[in-house]
C-alpha cells in the first residue's frame, strides 16, 4: 500500500488504543502523527487503564507484564479501538498472543541504552561514585542482575511507576541514592537530565513500538505497515525468536541485542542470569538478515545447551 490510502472506517477516525501513562500517550500520540502523515487517516489516541497500571505491588503479583495488555487485547478483540500501540520490551514471552490479534508494524528501533540517574542534589553521578550499600531502584530483574554482577556491594531496590514518579521519588533523597531507566524513555517525554549509560546487555524489544491489529482487518493491517520497518522487524524476530525458545516467565533475568554490523550481517547476543548475576550463560552469533528467526533459535539453543534451563528453573515464576 502506498501513501494516500484513505481510512474510511468508524466514520472516518482510527482508534488508537494505549495505557494512559504519560510515555504510553506520548507514544501514541507519536504514532498517531506518523499513521496521519502517511495516509490521508484521523487518528483519535484511547487511553485504557490496565490493571498493571492500578496495581501498586510487584508485577509478579498479577502474572507479570501482561497485566499491562490484557485490557488493551480485549478492547482491540471486541471492538472498542481499532489499532493499539505497545513497548514491544513490555509484551511477556512467555504468554502466547491472542490469536485474533497481529503486530503489523515494528517502528523504527529507537535507543536501547538503559541509563543511571542520581539525585539533582547528589555529589555522585557516577556508578563507580556510590558507596557500599547505596539504594538502586528498578523494576527490571535483568538490569537487577546485571548490576549484581558489576557492583555486588549495592542494594538493588524494586521500583515502579512512570518515569516523572520514580524522578520524584528519586530527587526527594530518601528512598534511593541511583535509578535505572531507559534512556528512550526520557527522549520520548522531553526530559534532559545528565546520566550514566551503563554497559549491559538491553531487553529483548527494547526502544521499538509495536503496532497491533486485528487480523480480520487486512485495511488496518496494510495502513500499520506503512510504519514497518524491515531492519528492526528482522532485529525483532531474531531476539523474540531466542525469547520464545528460552520459555522464560516474568521473573527471568534474560537479556537480547540483536543489530546490524558493518558487514550486513545480523548480530545476536544473548544472556541469561541467576536472579542476583552471579552465574550466567552467554551466546552470540552472525546471520544474513533472511535467517532472523534461524539466529535466534540458534542462540536460544546455544544457551540452553551451555545452562540456561536451570538458571530459569532456579528462579521462583
């Protein structure tokens, strides 16, 4: 389909289906731009409250990331919007996809860094800086071994909330001494601060926006792919395919990178973590670009065979 196509379903808008956080709606409202910039669509942005949203406890609690979807998948299956938008990083592996739904569209992959913050007031600003003992928030279990296996002397604090909630918890001084974040995350919603990008394997997904559609609506389908972008779907698939393979849960530490190197050639590096980083397995391998899927079921395989299964299994779901 080329530009120009015209939407003329729902009486001419398209419902784009998000969680109401702030970078949630930034995103989609991102989207919603491109998709009108594309084709001649009115794009009108849904914010849908998840129950991942309105729970304050630990994720795990409701069946991990999930709970930010599932509202989203029903309201895409019954009607109620007719395209959504998802942090491919926050969509489980281990938890098949509605079978009436399909990512059409992978937007172009942004920055994958996950980024360290401190206190405004705070003298240190380096992760070399903090002392024995120092508070480090994040909710990610893969950043929590990582961390473990750099700076073992930390205390690494579980932390949610959007991004502006845990800066305030943050700059207040008294819960934490360091955050971890992604660093797309304060692109996306404007925020300049200074940080430490911290050498670490990134989540699988990590800075792509997935589109996601109804299969039964092949017009949708072909408008989402306007904003397909063949490289990061092959980056995409490569990484997913290593996730699905691993048959991690929510409390997994398994990190993936898929990129393209100099040669053309596609890239993939995967790991996976005790809970605390003191052990872990390490695969990485090169592909041509058509064998994504191939490289990332190598790579699950490779880890599986040097330790994986038990790593995983070690770890309460």
């Amino acid at each position: 389909m080329e530009p120009g196509f015209s939407w003329s379903g729902g009486g001419g808008v398209l419902r784009l289906g998000t969680r109401t956080s702030p970078l949630a709606m930034t995103q989609a409202r991102y989207v919603a731009g491109r998709l009108e910039e594309l084709a001649d669509a009115r794009v009108e942005v849904v914010g849908i409250q998840t129950s991942g949203d309105r729970h304050t406890g630990h994720l795990g609690e409701l069946g991990g990331k999930g709970a930010f979807m599932r509202e989203i998948d029903r309201a895409l299956l019954t009607g109620r919007v007719d395209i959504a938008v998802h942090c491919l990083k926050d969509v489980p592996g281990d938890v098949p996809r509605p079978e009436g739904l399909v990512f059409a569209a992978y937007v172009e992959r942004e920055d994958t860094a996950d980024v360290m913050l401190f206190p405004m007031a705070s003298p240190v600003q380096r992760l070399e800086g903090l002392p024995a003992g120092a508070r480090v928030g994040t909710s990610a279990v893969r950043r929590r071994a990582q961390l473990g296996r750099i700076r073992p002397d930390l205390r690494i604090e579980y932390l949610r909330g959007n991004v502006n909630s845990r800066l305030g918890r943050l700059d207040a001084g008294e819960e934490f001494d360091a955050v971890v974040l992604a660093r797309v995350s304060l692109a996306r919603l404007g925020l300049d601060r200074p940080g430490e990008v911290l050498d670490i394997v990134p989540a699988v997904g990590s800075g792509v926006l997935a589109i996601d559609c109804r299969r039964t609506d092949p017009d949708i389908v072909e408008l989402a792919r306007l904003l397909d972008h063949r490289p990061t779907r092959q980056c995409v698939t490569a990484e997913r395919t290593m996730l699905h393979g691993l048959r991690g849960h929510c409390n997994s530490p398994i990190a993936g990178h898929a990129r393209f190197e100099r040669d053309g050639q596609l890239s993939l590096r995967g790991m996976v973590f005790t809970r605390d980083g003191s052990r872990f397995v390490h695969a990485q391998e090169w592909a041509p670009p058509d064998k994504a899927a191939d490289l990332g079921a190598y790579i699950a395989g490779d880890l599986l065979r040097k330790g994986a299964r038990d790593l995983i299994d070690g770890i309460p779901h």
